[in-house]
C-alpha cells in the first residue's frame, strides 16, 4: 500500500509510522491490546462527505482500553475518547496541543505531522511536514507541541480512528476566538494554522501555512 501511494504521489515525502524518522513526532504505543477500540470503529458510521469530529464518545469512555490509556499515556489525568471519520485529500491546516495526543486507525490512513520548531516567525513551510502512514489496528502517541490535523483516508470508503486526549480539548473558548491576546488558540487546548485554501481559514483561522496545500492522490 504504502509504496502505491509513494508511486502515485512523487512530490509527497510518504513514510511509514514504523520507520526511524516517526520519532521525531511520537512512537507506536507498547502493550496493549487496541482491538477493542477498531471493533467499535468497524460499525461507525463515515459521513459521506468531509470530516466528523467528536470529542468525546460515551461508548468509548467506558471501555476498559480507556482506563488503560489513561494510566499509561496519560499518568491518570482524565481524558475524553472520542471520533474523527471521514474524507480528507489535503493538509489544510496544522494543531497542536500543549499534551500527548493518542491515534487509533481503525482503517488505514495518512497523518501529515511538522516539528513546531519549524513555525517561525507566524509561518510553516507546508514543505517541511511529511505525511506517515498509519496502518488499521495501529496506535500511535503524539507527542506535546507536534504539529497535526484531520487524518487523510487511503481508500476510497474513507477513514475512521479513535482520538484520546485530555478531557476539554478541543472544546470552544469561552467568549469565542476573540478571547484572549493569543491569534492561534482556536479551540481548548488547541493551537492552529491553516493554509489560505481551507475551511479553518474561511472559519477565521490564522493563515500560516506556506505553499501548496498538499493533496494526495488514492488512485
């Protein structure tokens, strides 16, 4: 799969969560058993269209993975397990949280990840990201600081994953974007840069992101 998508997309520096440079973002989550969560992912449902979030799913919540992930990632903090499914070709925009952030892939899918350290001067050069394939079954921790957005589907029925952070991310500011002296926060817990051809931006995000907006191609 991974070299399809390599053949299909020459200008898009594509590797896989397994490969030594992953470490720089995050690293594959150690022992545990994630099969509860994809078993769940199995019957939701995709929208046919674009990207559903959800924060937090109840179904999920109680699962005891949950309680699991809690005590190993995040050292018993509470924590929301929610969804994100959907379809997504492009970057469009760049978050990331003052904490870890855990991804299940219950299919198959792209992340495109940067260094924080590579946002300079209210700019990231799109170039500077590199998408990872994730493959079904697979949890990976992202690390604090790590640029991130949607996950990318690689077949054509889309993508579905679990999300896991701490409880209130991702949730609305009270008194809304103008709250606060910082541009970037846009959500709880939630710093982002779009790039100029996206919904964040027309949603009032800052434009940050240099260059194209990357699509990849799945055929």
């Amino acid at each position: 799969m991974i070299d399809r998508l390599r053949s299909l997309n020459p200008g898009i520096r594509i590797l896989h969560c397994t490969e030594p440079d992953f470490e720089r973002f995050g690293r594959i989550v150690p022992a545990l058993d994630f099969s509860s969560f994809t078993a769940f992912l199995d019957g939701f449902p995709i929208p046919s269209d674009g990207v559903e979030y959800r924060a937090g799913v109840a179904e999920i919540e109680g699962l005891p993975l949950a309680a699991e992930i809690r005590r190993a990632v995040f050292g018993g903090l509470d924590i929301q397990a929610g969804t994100c499914a959907g379809h997504n070709g492009r970057m469009n925009a760049m978050e990331w949280h003052k904490s870890s952030e855990v991804v299940v892939a219950g299919t198959d899918l792209l992340l495109f990840l940067g260094l924080f350290s590579d946002y300079r001067d209210g700019r990231f050069p799109a170039s500077k990201a590199t998408a990872f394939f994730i493959p079904r079954g697979s949890a990976v921790e992202l690390y604090p600081l790590v640029m991130h957005f949607a996950p990318l589907n690689i077949h054509a029925g889309g993508f579905r994953a679990v999300i896991v952070l701490p409880r209130g991310t991702n949730l609305p500011l009270e008194g809304g974007l103008s709250a606060g002296s910082d541009r970037l926060l846009f959500a709880r817990n939630k710093w982002l840069i779009a790039h100029a051809d996206s919904k964040p931006a027309g949603a009032g995000a800052y434009v940050g992101i240099d260059g194209d907006n990357p699509e990849v191609r799945i055929d």
